[in-house]
C-alpha cells in the first residue's frame, strides 16, 4: 500500500528538489535581469525628465490686537485654519492665474528629437507674435519648418478639418488665418539649422495656451504642503520638463501670494463688514418673508399638520386594491376557461369558482353537457372511426354546446371588464389625491425650513459684526520667502538608482516566482526517495542518464563495460538475488506507464550484464503495437513473436543471435491486430515452456500497462517483474499503477528501476544509491560512478552549476 497520498502540488518543501529546479531555470534567471537591465536602460533613456524646483516661505498668523485683547480666537480666527487656508489659497487658481501673468507662457516653444519633445523656455530661436480672432485655435499645435532665414513652411489647423494645412510665409510679416494673426520673427538662425539638421521634417512646434489650459497645466504640476508646522513653514513644490521654468513657477507664485495677501490685509476685514452688513439687511428682509409665506400657507390650506389626511383616502385605496385583485383573477380564469373550451377539452367545474360566474346554473349544465359529449366521442372514437355518424352526430352537439358556452363566457368577461375599468377609475382618482399630500406637507417642511434657516443666519451675522468690529483695524500680515526656487541641476524622474534596483527586484522575483511555481506544480519523479514515499514496492536501483544521445534501445554494456551505466545495471543484476533466489529457468517481465520510459533500453542492457555472467538470455519483443528490439540489434522484423503465436513460424526459426555469446531475442514479428489474444494464447504458454527448456533467464519486454492491459498476465507469472519509472519523465501519478498492480493484480514480487538520472545531482548531494532498501550496491555521494568514468566520458558542467555544486556541497 502507498506510503503517502499522491497530489497534484507538492505539499513539502524539499530543499534539494527546489535547488535542482533552480539550475534547470537559471538561464531564466538570467533572462529575467537582462530583460530587467534593458528595461532599466529603456526607460531612463526614453523618459521625459522631471525637474523639481522648492520655494521655503513662512507664514505668520500673529495678531496685534488679538494679543492686546489677550483674546483666543476660535472657528474663523483659529490659527490652524488661517494656516490651512493659506495653503489652500497659494494652490488656488486665483493666485496661479496671477503668477502665469508674470511669465513668458503665452506661447509654448518646442523642439522635436527622435522620441522626446523639448520645451524651449526662454531659449527659443524664434519669435511668435500673434493676434486671435477666433478662440478655437487655442491650444492647438502649430508646426514649423525653416527653409532659410527669411522662409518657413507653416503647418496650422483648419476649423472643420482634421488635417492640418500646410503652406510657405515670410518671417517678419504678418500672416492673416483664420482665427489668428501671426508674425514669425527668427532671433538665432544658427540653434534653428542645428535642430533641423537632427530631423528632417516639423522641427519645432509651438502653442498658444489658453489660461484655462495654462492653470490646470500648472496646478497639477504645483504642490504645497507644511516643511515644519511648528515653525509654520510651507514648501512650494513645482515638477515641470524644464528645470528653470519650474523654478519660475514656483517663485512666481509665491510672490503672487505675497501681494495677495497684503493687498487682503489692508481691505479684507472692511470688505467683511461691508458684506454682513449688506446680508444683514437681505437676511431681514428674506426673514419676515419666510415668515409672511408659512403663515399664509397655514391659512390658505387649512391645516396644522397634513398627515391626518391621508389616513382616510388610503383606506379606500386599499379596499380598491383588494376589489381589482379578484377581478384580475377572475379575467385570467375566464381566459384559461375559454381557451380550454374553444380547443375542446373537458373543463374541470372547480375552474368555474375562480371565474365569478359560478353562481349562474345555466352555463355549469351546460358545460356540465359539454363535458359528457366530450367524454363519449372520446369513448367512441376507440371503436370506430371520425367519420362514423354516431361521431359526426357527437360532434355536431358539442359544436352547438362550444357555441353557446362561448358566447356566454364572452358576455360574463366584457362584464368583469367594466367593472374591473370603473375600480380602475375610482382608484386613480384616490391615488391623485393621495399624491397632493405629500407635495403639501413638503412645501410647509420647506417654508418652516426656509424661515429658521433665516433666523439662525440673522443672528449669526450679527455676532460676526461684533468680532470683526473688534479685530478689523490690527491685522498684518508678515509672511516671508525663506528661500527663493532654483533650476535643479539633476531631475529628480527618473531616478536612475531606483529604477535599476526595482527592475532588479522585479526581475528576481519574477524569476523566483517562475521557478516556485515550477516547484509548486512539479509532478516528475526525480529519485529514489520520492518513489518510496509512495509505494512500498522494491527498489532495485537507478540507471543514470547518458551523456550522449543514444541510437533506439541500443545496448551499452558491452560497448564501455567499465561505464557507469554499465556498473548501475550490475548493481540491479546483484539486487535481483533478493528479489527471487530461487534455482532453475527465471521469467523477467520488464514494462512501464506509458512509451518513452526507456524500459526497451533496459531490458536489453540488463540482458546484456545478465549474460555476462555465462547465463544463457533470450529477450522477447512483446510490445507488438510498438516494437523497438529489432531496432537494438538492427535485424529485421519480418517474423518472431507474432507469427509464432499464429503458427505460421516454428520457435527455433524465430530466435536470432546477437554479437553477445549468451545472448538470443525473438523480434515482435509484423505488427497483428489483436495483439492482447495472441499474449493470452496457449501458444504463449507453449512458447514460454520451451524456452524455459534452452535458457537461464527470459526477458519479456512488454507494452506499457499504463497504455493497455496486454503484459498483465505475463507480469503475474514473471518470476522479476520489473517496473520502469523515467526521472524527470516519468509522473508522479504513475506510482499508482505500481501499487495497482501489486495489490489488485497480486504481483507482489514487482520492483521498481529509476531509469535517466542526471548524473550531476548526484555529484550534488543526492546520493541515490543503487539497492534502495536493501543496504546493498554502490552509493555515489562523491560523483556518481566514482572510479568508473575515463577520462573522456567525464561531463563538463556549465560554469553557473560548478559554482552552484561547490556551495550546495559546503
């Protein structure tokens, strides 16, 4: 039975397998920091630069009078609020407005390189002079392109025209367009030749910026927040393309700030005053308005409070609701009722009490009628035929009874129409009056409303007046500028250190997570100790991957008798003994989940070592859909298993001779249709008897189990049943054919080969050693196959893995 439950993600962590995966991908890591380091490179090279530019200025809520009065100021006079709103005046659109009034913004100058544009400020190899006629061309790029000192070619919207209208002017004149008059005048012709050299077609471009354009531009780009609130200090941050327009802007507004603020110390609070009293008198007069219009609503309406109402017409509405309900009941039945008559079908009378018409005795016998010719045609038409009188003589009654029930029906629902119409009416009726009420009780909420709203306001200016009477004549502002904005020098975007180590970080993590997730859903088989987490079956060793690629099952033992691949199948030939030691001929079954495992390559090599020690081997192809041991000994397969099964060979026909003394195999014959019959065969049997007769041991190489069922009986008979796992192939879900076949199919003798380990994970640490479980073989801690390997079979390692192995080893 297994050992441990098999799942889809590895549910432990091991150190040694997730080490192993690592290697695997370490030329993803490497791509990951390339990709990082190119990212880095892309970025830094083709972002626009950001240049960030600081004004320190503090800011100053001392008050004269305050102080005299020793008084302490709360709600609008709180000096934490004064300094709030002074933060959120210096970032207003007031004050931006006044700064970009002060610089030379009007008009946006810039220079085209092969990625990024330039702005030209204060640095601009031309003039625009211009005249709008039209504000639709604002905000729109113009593009220029030289031709001399006194010609350029002009490229400029059309209003209604997607595509720009190109043509040639003279600099120095005014050019007359639509919505603008513009003059172009060259101040240094030499920075023009030199850009336009760079490109060959729109060097530049300029914009005339609208001040809506140029305010939320610059605002966006403008932050303000406190350096030291207990000093009141605040920082006038600007972040613009270029350093000294940054600075510019910065300094601009706050020295805007600064006179905006003096010019409102010297007229805000006479400004203050002037406007409660101008409220005052509104507010007194909007009061006994207010006041005037609740009281002609009580009178004109009649009432104190409109709720009392509703309660009366909402009682009727719902009685109305009730009477509408059953109607529309009773319409749905009568339309059931009448689809069911007019299709002829028999009419349960209980359908009847859910029309309203049940009381009327005349049209329940008729239907009562209807119901009885409909249930003896039916009973006729058993017997005899439509056409049959007495059926014509029952339908032609049932016809008269459809007719008339029909026509009363028809009658019966036009009634409960009208009536369902005249509770419609009466209920519309209530539900209008019942909406006037609302709209009542809102407008006298909203007159009440009004009146307090005013009475509150009143005597709130009121005492305003008083406080600002008293506060008005002492305040002076002393804000000051600390430190005046400078052209930064470096930007501060992009940050080229940040934005290496976060590529870097990123690429690391994207490469550890590539590599986690590998380990994560990782199902191969990679050792011996994973195998015998999940069965208890055998294990009789591992055979190591070889270095080269091999020709199709092709034997190596006797090529390099001293190889380790050669040594690892002595080991499972030694392991074998405590499989089965009994005494005469032995039947080996050699098979494996699914094709590609190698169990061909292994049944021949092991063949090989076991006739090395003078048993006399025969190999048997019975893989018969998928036949590779003619392949191994480049013979062909023109006869062998499957004409001796069919009879059509003799045994002693199909054995071939291999360049190996003990050794002989019998290819798989022509590919039959039904190979599964012939193994189960007598003739099988037979053939298996015989050869058990000439030679020590019988290697069967037979289908993998995974793929079909042929080799299970040969497997239950085999005295070494062998199972083939592949490393890094085989899956780990194939471990339960092997604990399947043991107890299901009673093959408790079946062992387990690790066929294609990499030999370096051995020289890693591994230490797979062959006779797992038996305390018996060579173990390979020091590198796999220690003192088997020439000089010229030793494997050169990859720098990275050599460096990997020697900390791994430590």
């Amino acid at each position: 039975m297994p050992k441990k439950r098999i799942t889809p993600l590895n549910e432990e962590f091991d150190f040694k397998l997730f080490v192993t995966i690592a290697q695997k991908n370490f030329e993803w890591f490497l791509l990951f920091m390339f990709v990082a380091v190119l990212s880095w490179y892309l970025i830094v090279r083709y972002t626009q630069p950001m240049y960030e530019s600081t004004l320190l200025m503090k800011l100053n809520t001392d008050n004269n009078v305050t102080k005299a009065l020793n008084i302490t100021r709360d709600n609008y006079l709180d000096q934490n609020n004064e300094v709030a709103g002074n933060l959120e005046l210096i970032r207003s659109n007031i004050i931006m407005q006044k700064a970009i009034s002060t610089l030379p913004v009007r008009v946006s100058y810039y220079s085209k390189g092969t990625l990024l544009e330039n702005e030209m400020y204060k640095s601009h190899p031309f003039e625009v002079q211009y005249v709008i006629k039209d504000s639709s061309v604002m905000d729109k790029v113009f593009y220029l392109q030289f031709n001399s000192e006194k010609e350029f070619k002009l490229s400029y919207p059309v209003k209604g025209n997607k595509d720009p209208e190109t043509q040639d002017f003279q600099t120095g004149k005014w050019i007359l367009l639509d919505g603008v008059n513009l003059m172009i005048t060259v101040t240094n012709y030499q920075n023009i030749q030199k850009f336009q050299s760079q490109l060959k077609k729109n060097s530049f471009k300029f914009t005339i910026n609208s001040d809506v354009a140029l305010i939320k531009d610059y605002t966006s780009k403008l932050s303000v927040m406190m350096a030291n609130p207990e000093a009141k200090t605040v920082n006038i941050k600007v972040k613009e393309k270029n350093a000294y327009k940054a600075a510019d802007i910065a300094n601009a507004v706050g020295n805007e700030f600064l006179k905006f603020d003096v010019l409102m110390s010297r007229e805000g609070t006479d400004r203050i005053l002037d406007f409660i009293d101008t409220t005052l008198y509104s507010v007194n007069a909007d009061l006994a308005e207010s006041e005037l219009n609740l009281e002609k609503f009580k009178s004109s309406n009649r009432i104190i409070t409109p709720e009392l109402a509703a309660t009366d017409i909402s009682t009727k509405m719902n009685a109305l609701d009730a009477q509408l309900t059953d109607f529309t009941l009773n319409l749905l039945a009568i339309r059931k009722l009448k689809e069911t008559v007019e299709k002829e079908q028999k009419v349960d009378e209980h359908m009847l009490s859910l029309t309203g018409i049940y009381k009327t005795d005349e049209i329940k016998n008729v239907l009562q009628t209807l119901n009885v010719l409909l249930e003896k045609r039916e009973q006729a038409l058993i017997m005899v035929t439509d056409q049959a009188e007495y059926v014509k003589l029952l339908s032609a009654r049932i016809q008269r009874q459809k007719e008339y029930l029909l026509q009363s029906i028809v009658y019966e629902e036009n009634s409960l129409k009208a009536k369902k119409d005249e509770l419609e009416s009466q209920y519309y009726g209530l539900s209008n009056d019942y909406k006037g009420i609302p709209e009542k009780q809102t407008e006298y909420e909203r007159l009440e409303r009004v009146f307090k709203i005013n009475e509150k306001f009143y005597s709130l200016l009121l005492e305003k007046k008083a406080e600002f009477s008293i506060t008005r004549a002492g305040y002076v502002s002393k804000n000051l500028i600390l430190e005046a904005a400078k052209p930064p020098m470096v930007p501060f975007y992009p940050n080229k250190a940040l934005i290496l180590s976060t590529c870097l970080m990123v690429g690391f993590f994207a490469s550890f997570l590539l590599i986690f997730l590998k380990y994560l859903f990782y199902n191969q088989i990679g050792s011996l100790e994973e195998i015998a987490q999940y069965t208890d079956a055998p294990l009789l060793g591992i055979v190591p991957r070889y270095k080269r690629e091999i020709p199709i099952s092709q034997m190596l033992v006797d090529k390099s008798p001293k190889s380790v691949i050669a040594e690892a199948f002595r080991s499972i030939r030694t392991n074998l003994q405590f499989i089965n030691n009994e005494e005469g001929s032995q039947l080996m079954a050699v098979t494996s989940t699914i094709s590609g495992e190698g169990k061909t390559f292994n049944a021949i090599n092991l063949a090989g070592v076991i006739s090395f020690s003078g048993k006399k081997v025969i190999i048997l192809d019975l893989d018969m859909r998928k036949p590779k041991i003619h392949l191994g000994f480049n013979v062909e397969n023109n006869r062998g298993i499957s004409t001796i099964l069919i009879k059509k060979d003799s045994f002693e026909n199909c054995i071939n001779k291999s360049s190996l003394e003990n050794l002989d195999f019998i290819t798989a014959g022509p590919i039959p249709p039904n190979p599964s019959e012939l193994i189960i065969s007598p003739k099988m049997t037979e053939l298996l008897e015989y050869l058990k007769n000439h030679y020590d041991v019988i290697i069967a190489d037979l289908p993998p189990v995974g793929v079909v069922s042929d080799g299970i009986p040969i497997i239950q008979k085999a005295d070494y049943p062998i199972y083939i796992l592949r490393a890094n192939y085989s899956r780990k879900m194939f471990i339960h054919n092997i604990n399947k076949i043991i107890t299901e199919n009673k093959v408790p003798r079946l062992s387990v080969v690790l066929n294609s380990v990499d030999q370096t994970k051995l020289k890693y640490g591994y230490g797979y050693g062959y006779g797992y479980g038996y305390g018996y073989g060579y173990g390979y801690s020091y590198g796999y196959g220690y003192g088997y390997y020439s000089e010229d079979e030793k494997e050169q390692l990859p720098w990275w893995r050599k460096i990997l192995g020697f900390f791994i080893r430590k």
